[in-house]
C-alpha cells in the first residue's frame, strides 16, 4: 500500500479502546493537528486506508468472520476456540471474541476518523484538493457502515460516549447517501497530481464509489439504483488495496501461509445443487493452493485485494433484474459472468463455461445468480450478507448454511454503553 509510513495516526492497540468510543491517543498528533490543514487530513487518509486493508482490521476480519460462518474456510486447528466459536456459531456463540471485537472496533474507529476528515475539509481552500479529501472519507465511513451492516443488526451511524444505535436499514441508508454525495462531489472534481502522490493511485474514487453503491443498494433492496450504479462502473479500471513484504496481504500472512489457522474449503463450501461445474476455471483460479498455501487473491504477501470484482458489477445488475421480475435482462447479465474469460477480465477471474440453459424461472436464475456470487467473490466477506437475502437455510434451522444469521454485540460496547441493543438469539 502506497505511502503506507503514515500509517502511524490510527495505529491503536484494541486492547486500549474505551468501549465508550473516546478513541483518543495521548501519544498521537492533536485532531486539531492532524484535521485542520491539508496536509494532516491527506495523511489521516492513509491512516485510514491502513485501518481498512492492514493487519488485523477491517479487510482480514470482515473476511474471517465471513468465511468461517459460511463454511467458506475450516479451522485447521481445533485448538482456536476463538476462531472455532465462529464455525461453530449457534445461540452460545458468546460476545468476548477476538474476531468480533476487532472488527467492530476497527469499524468504529474508522468511522470516527472519516467523519474527522469530512468535517476538516473544510478547512481547505483548494475545490478539486477539499473535494477529493472529502470524497475520501465519505468513501471509508460509507465502508465502515456498510461492514458493520453486513454482520449486525444495528449500529451507531455516528460515534461518541453513549452513542445511540440505529437499524441497519437505517446505516445503509446513510451509507450509500455518504456515496452518492460523494460521486457528486467529485463529479465536478480534478483529482490533484499532488494528492494522489501521497494518498496513492489503487482505489479508482469515482468507480469506487458507485461500485460499493451499487453493492448497498442492492443490499437494501433497491433493485434500479442498484442497477444504475453497476452500470455505471467502467469494469477495465481497477481497484484494490495494494500489500508488500512490509505490509503484507493480511489474509495470507495471517492464515493461509500459517497452516494452523484457517484453510480453503473444496468447492467453495458449496454442497448439493449448488455445487460448482467441475469445467469451471475459477475453481483453480481460487481453489488451487500454491508452495505457501496462498490461492486467488491471497496468493502472497504481495498480492492484492480488489475492493470489488467486475463480476459482482455484472451480478448485481442480473440479481436486480432478476427480483424485478425481469429474467431475460437477468440471463444477459449471468450469462455474461457465466461465459467470461479470464483474459478478458482485469483480475484474471473468468469461468469460461457455456451460457445459462436452465428454467427460466425466477428461483433457478436466483439459485444460479447465488451460486456464481459464492464463487465470484470467493473470501470476500460477502457471502452471510447474501445467504440472507436469497433466503438460504439459516442458523439453526436443517442443513444450515451459516453458523449464525447476525452477530451479537462485543461485550465492551455493551459494558461501556448502556445504549446497546439486546444480542440476537442467533
């Protein structure tokens, strides 16, 4: 990740957070410092990029908690209890979990930060360097809700001592309005030379923001703006956190390579009439292990993590159709992911296989649709978020297909927060 040596503004051990969300640093630069001059709020982005992608954060885990609910990876070593609470999931899956905890703390925090750097880019005079600054952490906040929508019922739209909480509908409502102000914003906007240089050129801002749009809308269930949005994205560029052997692919470093945390699941934890066509190519493309037990975006240390996938883009807008109901527009859109090359796609991820020839009715196209998003977006942090929308079997129900349908809530926000709502039963 580019520029990554001022990462240091959001380094803060877990263990020190106040649950009551005062995430002030004695050691760090004042906010009035880092947030009122254009220089400080620059670097408080790569504060927050790092937050997101680095380490044990947001991107590693969003993506842990995820594949180990949805049986996209097995615990190697019985020994975790932390990581095996999560695969086992159920009504005791208890609310002090080291996977948990930090995600919702790492969510949080970047929530707080971003909503720092909104607030400072005020304070800058420069349109094209205010707007680009401000863009940014509409972006991350944005990111930072939606992720704590994926995995909880409610969630504090904002931070600070007693914080109230608010539906999810409600955090992704405010999600995708931090999104769509922000593509407005940088509509008119000339991203300057001189911020790129610092913040880094791996995330395409305005693809970026209707992309990730698009993925909440969807989410919430509106199907045209979901619709829009994908369309709207340009599926040649690019965007992706970048790692190196200094801040390696969290993923990878943390698990794959480590053979005794987690581990890739055959035919991406799918069993029965979803399991994958053995001609599939995206099967060796994720699947397929190499010398240090790295696979599809977790190759190595270096390897970096698309902030979406072109295939999504294509699979929202069949999924979107498809629930309009609108299955010949649905199929063009499948059959598109179905049919792709990996030559032809910018991360290399392509099935190659035949277009769809099943019934044509709205559960089959909705049935195929899930399948190929479980493949697609593979370790993605994705998967639980879209077992509940298609109506897959739940926790606790006959042949469950995630350990828990959402989480309950770290038990340091419950002990520092008398506003916390009641955990689920599962």
């Amino acid at each position: 990740m580019k520029k990554i040596k001022y990462l240091l503004l959001l380094v803060i051990p877990v263990t020190f957070l106040s649950c009551k969300k005062d995430y002030s640093n004695p050691n760090a630069p004042t906010d009035v410092q880092v947030f009122s001059t254009t220089d400080g709020l620059i670097r408080a982005i790569v504060g927050v990029k790092f937050r997101y992608a680095v380490g044990a954060n947001v991107e590693y885990h969003s993506i842990t908690l995820n594949a180990l609910a949805t049986k996209e990876a097995a615990v190697l070593n019985a020994g975790n209890a932390e990581l095996a609470a999560i695969d086992l999931g159920g009504t005791a899956f208890p609310p002090v979990n080291q996977t948990l905890t930090g995600l919702w703390v790492s969510c949080n925090l970047i929530n707080a930060e971003a909503q720092k750097i909104i607030n400072g880019a005020a304070s800058v005079t420069e349109v094209n360097l205010k707007n680009s600054i401000q863009a940014y952490g509409h972006l991350y906040k944005a990111l930072a809700l939606g992720t704590m929508a994926t995995f909880w019922e409610k969630a504090p739209i904002n931070t600070g001592i007693g914080v109230t909480f608010n539906t999810r509908t409600e955090v992704l409502q405010a999600a995708v309005k931090l999104l769509d102000d922000a593509s407005t914003l940088i509509s008119t906007t000339t991203i300057p030379a001189s911020f790129t240089a610092t913040v880094g050129n791996d995330i395409d801002l305005p693809n970026a923001l209707n992309a990730i749009a698009a993925r909440y809308y969807m989410m919430l269930g509106d199907n045209d703006k979901a619709i829009a949005k994908a369309a709207s994205v340009n599926l040649t560029i690019k965007s992706a956190f970048f790692y190196n052997n200094v801040n390696p692919n969290p993923v990878f470093r943390l698990s794959l390579t480590q053979n005794n945390v987690y581990g890739i699941r055959p035919d991406f934890g799918l069993s029965g009439a979803l399991i994958p066509n053995p001609a599939d190519k995206r099967i060796a493309y994720h699947l397929t292990k190499n010398g240090v037990s790295g696979s599809g975006f977790y190759l190595g240390d270096a390897t970096s993590i698309p902030l979406y996938v072109p295939g999504e883009m294509l699979l929202i807008q069949a999924e979107a159709n498809a629930r309009k109901p609108l299955l010949p527009a649905a199929k063009v859109f499948l059959d598109q992911v179905l049919t792709k090359l990996p030559a032809n796609d910018i991360f290399g991820l392509g099935a190659d296989l035949p277009a769809y020839s099943g019934p044509m009715t709205q559960q089959d196209i909705l049935n195929e649709i899930y399948k190929n998003r479980c493949i697609e977006m593979y370790l993605f942090g994705l998967k639980i978020e879209d077992s509940r929308r298609f109506n897959r079997p739940a926790a606790g129900t006959p042949n469950a297909e995630r350990s828990r349908n959402f989480y309950p809530y770290p038990q340091q926000e419950r002990d520092g927060n008398p506003n916390t709502p009641d955990n689920p039963t599962l």
